[in-house]
C-alpha cells in the first residue's frame, strides 16, 4: 500500500514523466511533497505562473517526444493552465494535466465556490477524468496517459485534496505503461497510386511539418529521386537542414520568396506531416495535383480526384513508397529551385546589411547568430515581429531543433519554451528569440525561475533570451496597418520602455544590451561565451516591417494602399 500521492508520482516515472511543472496549493500540495520524499522523482519546477507551466510542458513534449506534464490547484490556479493547454492541443503534443478539486468528503455547503473543472476542460482535453476513489488512482492516470500519448492530445486528471492523502493499492507488475505508438501504413494500392503520380509529374514540391520530424533522410531521398525542391512549415523548421541547396525555407505566412515561388510554380505538392494548405500559394489549385502523407485521419488535406492520400507514419511511409520512384531524368525543375533559394540567400544576406542611422536591423540581428550557431543548438521563437525573421533568416544545421507555439501562436510562450527546452537538455546550447511585448507578459517574471533553476556551472551551454525591444507591438501594429491603412496607431500598439538587460543584471543574470548596429557581432559573441543565463538585449528599428507574406489575392488592395502610404520603407 501507498499513499494516492506516491501512486501517481509512481505511474508518471514509469511512464517516462520524469519531470512536472507547475504551482502549489489545494490538491496539488500533497503532490509535490510527495515528489520531494520520492528523493526529487519526479523533478518539480515552479514556474511563477500557471499558463508558464503548461507551455513548458508542451515544450517538454516537443522537445524530448515523451509526454509534457503540468500541476495545478483547483479554481484559479487550473484557470491558468488553458493557454498551454490549447498550444498542447492545437500543435498536437501529448500533455497531462494534473488538476486539483474540492475534496470529495463534506457536505456542499462547507466547500468554497470553485469553478466547474470538468466543464472549463472540456474544450481542450481529450480525455478527462476525476479520481473518485484511492484504488482507482492508477488506472485513471495510466488511462490518461494512454489516451495523450494515442490522440496526440491533453488529458486531464482530477484529484480531490482529501483522496491524495490516502491509502491506495500498488498496480501490481503485470500493468504495463508505455509511450510507443503503432506506426501505421497506408494500402499498397494507394502507394502504388502514389508512385505512379508523381513518377510522371515535372515539377514536384515537398511541404514538410512536424508530423515528419523523424522523417528527415527519405524526405531529402525521395528529393533526390523526384528532383524536387522541399519548403517546411514554421512547426517543421528543424526537419531539413536549411544548408542543402535544394531547401527553399518556410512557407506561410512568415515563409520564404524562394519557397513561395516553388508552390506558385510546381505542378504536383507533396505534403508530409503537415496540414499546410497548399491551395491558398497555388497558381492553379485546380490543376495542381497533392499527395498527402499523414496519420491523422481527420487531418484536412487537400482530396480532389486527382489526389492521393496516404494514412500512415511519415517515415514508414516514406521507406515503402521510396523503391516505387524513379529517378528524374531532366534536372531543370531542380536547377530552378536551386537558383530561387541562391537568389533569395543573396537578397536576404543583403537586407540584413540595411540600416536606417543608427537604428538595428532586426533581420541583422538573426543573421549575426546564424554564423555563430552552436553545434546542437535548441531554439525558441515566441509569437509576434520576431517569429518572421526567427522563420525567414535563422539557418539551421543538421542536429539542431527548433520550435514555437506553431497553431495557437500565443504571446508568452517563447520564455517557458526555453527553459523547458534547457531542463530536458541541459547539456545543449539554448537561444530564445523574444520580442518586448511578449516579454513583458511573462518573460521577466520567468527570468525569476531561470536564476532558481538553470544557473550552471562554468563552461555550461549558452542559454541566450534575445530580446528584441522596440516599444511596439510591432507585427499588431503592421497588421492593422494594412487593415487600415494607418501608419499611426499610437497607443493600441506602444510597449513601455524597460532595461530589460539591467533588470537581469538586477536578478543576477547576465545582461547585454546593444544599442548600435556595429555592436550586433560581438554582442552575440559575448552571449555566447557567457557563464550562465544571459538577456541579450537589442534595441531595434520599430519602423522596419516583419517581413510576412499573404496568399496571392489576399488583401492586395490593403497592402498596396499602404506601401503606397509609407512610401515603401523598411520591408
């Protein structure tokens, strides 16, 4: 026998949880000191706020591909949990929650009024249970984690106070707890159909996301074999190395002139782990043919009658159509893509080396750490102005891994990624790009938590925070800017001005601040070579636009009025 505490602490280690995140109080207390007596297994982090919390744990999930785990106690503190939930959810990483309730003994009328768990979870899990007995306790968290793990998804546990502090049977040897998924195949017919596709198409384009992220050999294979060129979502940054020549950079929104231009111009797309939608950046929707690759069945991907669907793992997949292609005789379509990313390589090089006076570039500042990257480097964006150069100028190298709060996008997470990131790796370098209204919401708070938990010994990694600061909202503002046709929107948009490095300084961190675009390099190489956790500060051009990029026809009117009333500064 055990207490409940000891049973889920019990359950999480065995299936790999080796580490939650999240903040004391009612239910959850019994918890954590249960953690302790487990002699620190699982690691307990204290963020200093809740939605901290579930960010690093989807982060965890993202970062290692075992499941991310957050604590809450009941009312407000689970409240807290929802934006990191939904990025679990939407990004599809597999997070448990661990959320405290009202005991289960008493009579209604001597609890506190609380919030109605169940229903406020309801949108976002998968799978929500509560505790209602000790000896039920190990079955519902192995359920839970089976159904995260499964579904790619959130699942959500409730644990009376009262429950944790009693007496529950062990699961006895024979329960069996695991993270493997069945790595499913599509039918022979449809890889046949598949093959024959795109064995008679000129021009192909791969699109690859996170869904194909151990897929990364057969995706750059089957390019060699089709000649085709391979653009990657902002969730699959890190799937291909951006240094092959044949590597066009993201898509979407934040993508690439030289990937926008291999959509608008191929003829057959090939998605693999993405459900980008290709239609939007075609020039003939219609008569472009797609093969989808994903796991997912209730993934929208593109199903004319040309098209072909294959339901299954990414990589399996990839390793059964492979034998089925056959070598591309003429080369020019590949020349082609070739030549789009030099060029772009070229324009892209030469606007980081603009400046307005004395003001910062913000793509130079990219560029500057693209040269200087260290060999295995993990890398966070948070959303906003920094998340288009972080997708457009960053280059990565193969081992390094990159990610963000890629669907949901939310402000704030940028910081809990990186210091989730660093936990799970504390032997990699570690380098969050983070713009000031982001950090502002719960970067600085969060700063408290890393001087807690990651000052490391001399000759550690790096662990940068870059903090992009140019008093402005800027991609709110540059989107109503185009809604608008305003050039000034004072006031819905401004960031007050903080010394976000002295306030490091203050906490005992490193901080740099760099105000002069001269200064950019041997800022970073400072960054770098510093002991322990450093905020790197640059103070940035406001009046430079995040460099984004809208499907053709899409608000064409809106932009060209307002590059027209900007005169057409600063792209």
């Amino acid at each position: 026998m055990a207490l409940v505490s000891e049973v889920v602490g019990e359950r999480l280690l065995a299936w790999g949880v080796g580490r939650v995140y999240g903040s004391p109080g009612q239910g959850a207390d019994p918890l954590i000191e249960a953690f302790r007596r487990g002699g620190g297994r699982p690691d307990f982090v204290q963020p200093r706020h809740g939605e901290a919390a579930a960010f690093m744990a989807c982060a965890h999930a993202k970062f290692t591909g075992l499941p991310g785990c957050c604590l809450a106690p009941s009312g407000p503190g689970a409240v807290q949990l929802l934006g990191g939930l939904y990025d679990a959810r939407l990004d599809h990483q597999p997070v448990l929650a661990l959320v405290g309730s009202e005991p289960s003994a008493g009579s209604a009328a001597h609890r506190r009024p609380a919030a109605h768990m169940e229903r406020i979870f309801a949108d976002v899990a998968e799978y929500c249970e509560p505790v209602t007995r000790p000896e039920r306790a190990a079955g519902v968290i192995d359920r839970a984690l089976r159904a995260a793990v499964s579904r790619r998804g959130v699942a959500v546990v409730l644990l009376p106070a009262d429950l944790l502090d009693e007496e529950a049977p062990r699961p006895g040897e024979s329960v069996e707890a695991g993270t493997s998924r069945p790595r499913p195949l599509p039918e022979a017919a449809e890889l046949h159909r598949a093959a024959r596709l795109l064995n008679e198409a000129d021009k192909v384009a791969l699109v690859v996301g996170q869904g194909a992220s151990a897929a990364g050999q057969q995706i750059v294979r089957a390019a060699e074999l089709l000649g085709a060129g391979i653009a990657k979502t902002v969730l699959g940054r890190d799937v291909v190395a951006d240094d092959l020549p044949f590597v066009a950079g993201c898509v979407g929104r934040y993508g690439t002139p030289a990937a926008e231009r291999m959509l608008r111009e191929c003829d057959t797309v090939v998605l693999v782990g993405t459900t980008f939608p290709p239609g939007e950046w075609l020039r003939d929707p219609a008569g472009t043919r797609c093969v989808a690759v994903n796991d997912d069945a209730t993934a929208l991907v593109p199903s004319g009658p040309g098209d072909v669907r294959l339901l299954g793992d990414a990589r399996a997949t990839l390793e059964e159509l492979l034998p089925h292609l056959r070598p591309k005789e003429g080369r020019r379509w590949r020349a082609a893509v070739e030549t789009w990313v030099r060029e772009w390589d070229a324009r892209r090089r030469a606007e980081a080396r603009q400046h307005f006076g004395h003001l910062i570039n913000p793509a130079t500042v990219v560029e500057e750490l693209s040269d200087r990257l260290p060999d295995g480097a993990l890398l966070t964006a948070d959303a906003g102005a920094s998340t288009a150069w972080w997708a457009r100028n960053l280059r990565l190298r193969h081992g390094m891994r990159a990610s963000l709060s890629g669907t949901f996008a939310a402000m704030g997470s940028g910081v809990p990624y990186a210091v989730a990131a660093r936990l799970a790796h504390p032997d990699r370098p570690v380098i969050a790009f983070v713009g000031d209204g982001a950090f502002q919401m719960n970067g600085l708070a969060e700063m408290v938590t890393v001087k807690d938990r990651l000052e490391q010994p001399a000759g550690s990694p790096p662990l940068v925070f870059c903090v992009f600061n140019n008093r402005d909202r800027a991609q709110a503002t540059w989107d109503r800017r185009a809604a608008t046709g305003n050039p000034r929107l004072l006031g819905t948009s401004s960031v007050p001005d903080v010394p976000y490095a002295e306030y490091a300084r203050l906490l005992g961190l490193h901080g740099i601040r760099c105000e002069r675009p001269g200064k950019i390099a041997e800022s970073w190489d400072a960054a770098l070579a510093a002991d322990g956790p450093v905020v790197l500060e640059f103070l940035v051009d406001a009046e430079t636009e995040p460099p984004t990029i809208r499907a053709p026809g899409h608000a064409a009117e809106r932009a060209g009025r307002l590059r027209a009333l900007l005169g057409g500064r600063r792209r």
